[in-house]
C-alpha cells in the first residue's frame, strides 16, 4: 500500500473508531441511570457494542500507523482537538427520549453504511462490517420500537420526542458528508460513498416519524467539524472523565 | 418436551473439520472450556472454536471467534485455552481472534442447545419456546438480557420469566 493510502486509511479507522468510542462511552452513562432494569441493561449492552467497535477500528488503526502505539494509547493518550468523532455522537444524553432519537438515527445509518462496507475491497473492514451489521440491524429494531411507543405515547412522550427530534436534526447532515481520506478511498473501493446513502436514510426515517405522530423540521441550519477536531463545549468533559484514570496512573491495568 | 432442531449445515461443517484434524487430542483438552457466562457450554458447543492447529509438540495455535463485538468474556476465554492447553503440556499457545467469517447461532451444536435448556435458557430457534413448560405462549420483556447475547422473555402460561438466547 501506498504512503498516501495508509495515511487516509489511517485516518479514516481513526474517525471510524471514535464515532463508536464516543457514543459508546456516551451511552455507557446510562448504566445504573436507566428508566428501568430491562432498559438499563439493553442501553449497557448497546454501549458494549460500540466499545467493540471502537476497538477493531483502534487496533486496526494502530497496525496502519505502524508508530507502535495500541488502541489503548489511541483511546486515552489523546486530546479534544485529535477526535475526530461526529458531533451527534458526543452530544449528552439529556433524556431518555434524546438518547433513543439519536440511536435511531444512528441505526438507520449504520445499517445503511454498515451493508455497503460489507463489499469493501479492504477486507478486515468488511469482516468487521459483517459483524456488526447484525448487531445495528438488532439495535434498530429496538430503537425503531421505542421511537413507535413514545411518538404515539402520551402527550409528554411525543413533546420529549419532538424536541430530542428538533435538536438532533441539524446534527444529521454531518453523517453524509465525506472527508478527503474518504474520498481517496472510495476510489479504491475501500471507503463508502456517505452522500449516496441520504436518500434511503431520509426515506426510512420520514416513514418511522410519520407512524409515529412525529415531524421532521424544517429547519436549514446544520452544525459540523467533528472530523476536523472542531467538538461542542461537551466532549471534553466526556474525555475528561474517561481519560483521568490512564492519565493519572499511565499503564494501569485492570 | 421440547423440540431440539437437527444439525445445521454450519455446524456440520465444523464437526468435520474437528474430524479431520491432525491434533485431536488439542481438541478433546479444549472441550473442558466453558463460556464464562453460559457455565454450561463449552467453547467448541458454543460455535465460537474455530480452529486448532498443532505446528510441534510445544507449539500450537486456536482460532476464536466473538460472539459480539463487544463479548467481555473473548478476553477470559483466551486465558482460559492457554491455560487448559499448558496444563496438557503444550507450551506456546497462539490464540487468535477471527471475525470472518462472522459467528452465528447456526455454528451451536446440538448438545450446546440442550445444555442452554437444561440450565433454563431457550436456545434460538424460530419459535421461543418456555424452557420450564415448553409453551410457546411467550412475549419479550427485552431485547437484552444478562448478557449481549441473551434477550428477556415471559412465558404467558407459566408466568415464568427466561433468559432467551437470540438468534443471531
């Protein structure tokens, strides 16, 4: 492989890696905090997931840098500006209602990603995309449910709904926008096309808002630069709390 | 009683790779390894051994692969390979994790889905069946249960709550 190749390779797994850090990591938050035991286990085992993830992606990414470092000096060695994650992912959860909307979301787009990448020539990336597109094909089926129940729920459930939905929406248009790397990539064959997945995106999630007594804003304006490092005011403090125990006690093991 | 499914192709296709193999007695030693969270079901029941491949007398390697991404127990079970093989006197154990091709419920064998139902989990199938009763009068309580790879269940006959292991 080229130089220029495994340095967008890099990249990419790098981005890759941290989107599912972050919202696995986010989602973690939950554990203990759930609105009850069955959905505060789910939640868990949804976080788990994505720590999995993060980790082929991390080791992946560490073998492509070729600096010896490990996933574990990706995930806690460094700072803010170096994430690269989308900024939905690092929003907080504010209510139960923000984290299913966003998970859905998120769902929908990685079962739509998630079968593309399955044909990558790359093929490390479509063995892991083959594993974990059944785990989002399950995700979403629960979260598709919840968004069902609460939209057609009470008139608190679909207002928390409503407003999870009018906040995340100016996040979304960041999930179809490729970087460089990814553009070098997709030429290879490696990366997915991001742009060609909005329409079916749209079209899944128009038909869920509309069994569900929900609206899609109007709304134009969009907020980006996650993969630049450019993050919210909340990342640093998820980092914050992630990162100390590497931090302050570097090498320490379980 | 209930109904145990026939051996899948899948599984097949392991039992024969596991016949043909040059080391058996690798295999046999590996049969005495549990999942850490299904204490009844060895790793070879499990679908989650690949492969064992004995390149001399100290040497060998062991293909897993995880049942979930984010499965905690990959780590334990690593341990748990090496350890078992040190102790019949193999010295270097290589363990390698393998996501392709993608581990799925079809890769269980039978006696792994009976040894889920006597600890009373219902092993996937296409109908969730009572494993206390056998009724199939059955509703999800949740997507997840104690582990990624398990789902909630009632039964709505004998009002019994089960631990369902996802078709996958």
């Amino acid at each position: 492989m080229n130089k220029i190749t495994n340095s967008a390779l890099y990249s990419y797994l790098l981005g890759m890696a941290d989107d599912a850090l972050i919202l696995g990591q986010r989602t973690s938050e939950w554990c203990s905090r759930g609105p009850f035991l069955e959905e505060d286990i789910a939640l868990s085992n949804v976080a788990l997931d994505y720590i999995g993830r993060a980790r082929m992606f991390y080791q992946y990414a560490a073998e492509v840098e070729g600096l010896g470092r490990t996933e574990d000096d990706l995930a806690y060695f460094r700072d803010e500006r170096d994430f690269s994650n989308l900024l939905i992912n690092e929003l907080p959860n504010f209510d139960f209602a923000f984290s299913i909307v966003r998970q859905y979301f998120l769902d929908v787009h990685a079962c739509l990603y998630l079968a593309q990448l399955t044909s990558s020539t790359d093929q490390r990336l479509s063995a892991v995309a083959c594993k974990a597109i059944k785990e989002s094909r399950y995700h979403l089926k629960r979260s598709q449910t919840w968004v069902l129940q609460l939209g057609q729920g009470s008139d608190e459930s679909q207002r928390r709904m409503q407003s999870a939905i009018d906040e995340l929406w100016g996040y979304t248009p960041e999930l179809f926008i490729m970087t460089e790397s990814e553009t070098a990539l997709l030429a290879q064959g490696i990366a997915v096309n991001r742009e060609d997945l909005l329409q079916d995106w749209t079209k899944s999630v128009m038909a869920d808002m509309k069994n569900s007594n929900l609206q899609i804003p109007d709304q134009q304006w969009k907020v980006i630069g996650g993969r630049e490092g450019e993050h919210s005011e909340h990342l640093g403090h998820l980092l914050s709390q992630m990162q100390i125990l590497q931090r302050s006690y570097p090498g320490l093991t379980w | 009683m209930q109904h145990i499914s026939l051996v899948t192709p899948e599984f097949a296709a392991r039992r024969a790779l596991r016949a043909n193999s040059t080391c058996p007695q690798l295999w046999s030693t590996l049969d005495s390894v549990f999942d850490p969270e299904l204490p009844h079901v060895t790793i070879w029941d499990l679908g989650i051994l690949v492969d064992v491949q004995q390149q001399d007398e100290k040497r060998c390697k062991v293909t897993v692969s995880p049942t979930y991404s984010g499965c905690p127990a990959i780590d334990v079970i690593s341990e748990d390979i090496v350890s078992a093989l040190n102790g019949s006197g193999v010295e270097h154990v290589e363990v390698a994790v393998s996501l392709s091709p993608a581990w799925n419920t079809d890769l269980i064998s039978p006696a792994g889905k009976a040894a889920m139902l006597s600890q009373g989990i219902a092993p996937p199938d296409k109908s969730v069946n009572c494993p206390q009763c056998g009724s199939e009068h059955t509703s999800v309580i949740s997507q997840f249960g104690s582990t990624a790879c398990k789902a909630l269940y009632r039964c709505n006959d004998c009002l019994e709550p089960f631990d369902y292991f996802k078709e996958f």
